[in-house]
C-alpha cells in the first residue's frame, strides 16, 4: 500500500531498491511495507456447476490447489512472506525473475510473458475518506491455462470482492468460462475504480474553481499544488496501463479465447477514456492556476482603483485646506462668521460631485 505523497518522502520508497546492492541476481528480496502480521492465502475452486472456497494455513498444503477439471483462483494477501511467495513459485513453476518482480511493491505497471504463463503488475487504487488522499496498492497476476495467481500487499477491502460474490453464486457468465475471463473481470473492477478516484480528484478542481471565483487565498494556491501532484501520480499509474492492455490485446501467448478478445478491447476502451480525463483535467489544473493568477490581479486592481479613486477626491481637499492654512494676514475668509461653515459645504460638495462623476463613468 502507497500513499500519494510529496517527492521527498518518495525519495525515502526509492531508497529501497539499495537494499538489492551486492546481492546475486534472483535473490528473493521484498522491498514495500508489512501490511499483514501474516500473509493470507484464499483458493476458488470452481466449474460450471460449483464454486469452494478455502483458506491455506502453510505453504505445504500449495500442492494440492490445483484440482482437475476444474478452474483455480489462488489470492495472497501479504508479500513480506518470502518463503510462501517462493513454495508457490514452486508448485506453479514461476520463474524467479517473475517472483522478483513480484515482491518490489515499487514496480512500474508492466506485463510480461514467462513460457506457458502470462504477468502482469498493476496499481489498485483507492480512497482514504480520513486523510482525503488516495492509496495505490500493488497486484500482481500470473495467469496459467487453467489457473490465475492474484498477489496484493495485503490492504484491508480491495475492489475484487463483487467479482468474489458473482463466482460464489454463480451470476453472470463467470463460472462458465475459463480463468482468462476471470482476469478479465478483475482487471476490470481495478480499471473501474480508477474513474472514481478520478472523479473525486474532478471534484476536488471544481471545489478549488469555486474557491478562486469567490475570494482567491493563498491557501487555494497549495491546494491547486496538491492537485497538480496527485494528478502526476495517477497518470504515472494510469498511462503504463495503455501499453498493458495494447500487449494483452494482441494475445501474443494465446491465453485468451478467441470469445474473450472482445473483453480486452473493452478494457482498452476504458482505460483510454481514464488517461484522457486525466489529461484533461490536468489542462483545467493549468488553467485553475491562470484562473488564480488573473483573479488575484482582478483584486488587486480592484483595491488600487478604491485607493487612487480616494486619493483623487482628496486632492482638491488638500488643496482647498492648503489655500486656507497659509495664514496670510490678508485673508478676509479668515474673519468672516460663515467662512468655517462654507469650506466644509464646499468641501463637501467637491467630493459629491467627483464621486458623481466617477460613477456616472462607471469607475465605481
């Protein structure tokens, strides 16, 4: 599990891959956070007719999951558990690159093909309603004819559990076909979840947009940078997903059916529709910021324009007041009953008149 954060604190996650200084190649080396005291295994087994599930307690009993005739779906939760990452590299015959790749929860989003077996890693993401900020979490797939491995860090709820509620009561087309489809529809809930934390990054642009049009604060200034941060991490996310689905499209390794094609176009369908909302929000960030700008100089001219207005009605004033504090000897103004009364009223109608004037040519 990964927090979007600033790039400092980035810095700190990339430091983890020093740990694999000196070490020899294959060296099975988890590089994330323990998120689980201890790794969790569930298997679905399942067929046309029938759907088991059950929990592995040791990684002994990872010899006896793949059950014939039917299809196998096996989830770890948990990869700080080296030792079971590598029995079940064992029994499924994963390369130890792949289990590599596997355990470095700060990997790209990337596919690849491993003989008869096809990997892929991608980002879950989800949304934390305590800090507002969103959570990326690794899973891995290794999909083999007639089994899927799913590997999560091990955060608490994740997407899949409606397609965990359609294979337990048989909705839908799930139990009938094979464990490509199965891929299909996991790839398809994280993809899925993408548009909403899209969206509420959406919401949170129009909420700063509001908050500019209305009094622009500095405060809004570090949000809109927030904003543009969160939005560089997910399409850092997002964007590799392109080139995954593309690669699962052209079925290199022929996993996928012939009648399954078309789901993974769908997929490619969606997740171009998310990059291009990414992008286009990422153009309304750089607009807010323009928006911001332009807004603070709107206010700006604003004040200057009460001050100069106050200043020019001040000017004749101060030269009315100027003439009389000269305090020439001859001055008849000076002695006369009515004078004190009379400068004030022509004071007064001055600035009456000015503020007039500048209203009637809408400077005020």
């Amino acid at each position: 599990m990964r927090r979007f954060t600033p790039p400092l604190s980035r810095f700190k996650e990339r430091t983890r891959l020093s740990q694999r200084a000196g070490m020899p190649p294959e060296t099975l080396l988890f590089l994330g956070e323990k998120k689980l005291d201890k790794a969790l295994v569930t298997v679905f087994t399942y067929n046309q007719h029938e759907c088991s599930q059950r929990i592995i307690e040791s990684a002994s009993d990872l010899m006896n999951v793949l059950p014939k005739h039917q299809m196998t779906w096996l989830n770890i939760d948990g990869l700080h558990d080296t030792e079971l990452i590598e029995k079940t590299g064992e029994v499924f015959g994963l390369h130890t690159l792949l289990l590599e790749d596997i355990l470095n929860t700060d990997l790209r989003p990337k596919t690849e093909i491993y003989e008869d077996k096809l990997f892929l890693t991608v980002k879950m993401l989800s949304f934390d309603n305590d800090s507002g900020r969103v959570i990326a979490e690794q899973v891995s797939f290794v999909l083999g004819r007639n089994f899927l491995i799913t590997f999560q860090e091990g955060l608490q709820g994740d997407v899949f559990e409606r397609v965990r509620e359609r294979l337990d009561k048989g909705k839908g087309r799930l139990r009938r076909m094979r464990t490509d489809y199965l891929l299909y529809e996991l790839l398809d809930s994280v993809i899925d979840n993408y548009f909403i934390i899209i969206e509420k990054t959406g919401d949170k642009l129009e909420l700063a947009e509001a908050k500019i049009l209305a009094s622009p604060q500095k405060s809004v200034l570090g949000e809109i940078h927030n904003l543009k941060t969160e939005l560089m991490e997910l399409r850092k996310l997002v964007w590799p997903m392109r080139e995954i689905v593309s690669r699962l499209e052209r079925d290199e390794g022929n996993f996928f059916d012939d009648q399954n094609r078309i789901y993974v176009r769908d997929i490619y369908d969606h997740i171009f529709q998310a990059i291009e909302t990414i992008e286009m929000y990422r153009d309304m960030l750089s607009s807010l910021q323009d928006l911001y700008h332009s807004s603070l100089s709107n206010r700006m001219n604003e004040i200057m324009k009460v001050l100069t207005i106050i200043t020019t009605i001040f000017i004749p004033l101060s030269f009315i007041a100027g003439v009389y504090g000269m305090n020439f000897h001859f001055m008849p103004e000076l002695q006369w009953r009515w004078g004190y009364p009379l400068v004030l009223f022509l004071m007064t109608a001055v600035s009456l008149v000015m503020l007039y004037i500048f209203r009637k040519k809408q400077w005020l």
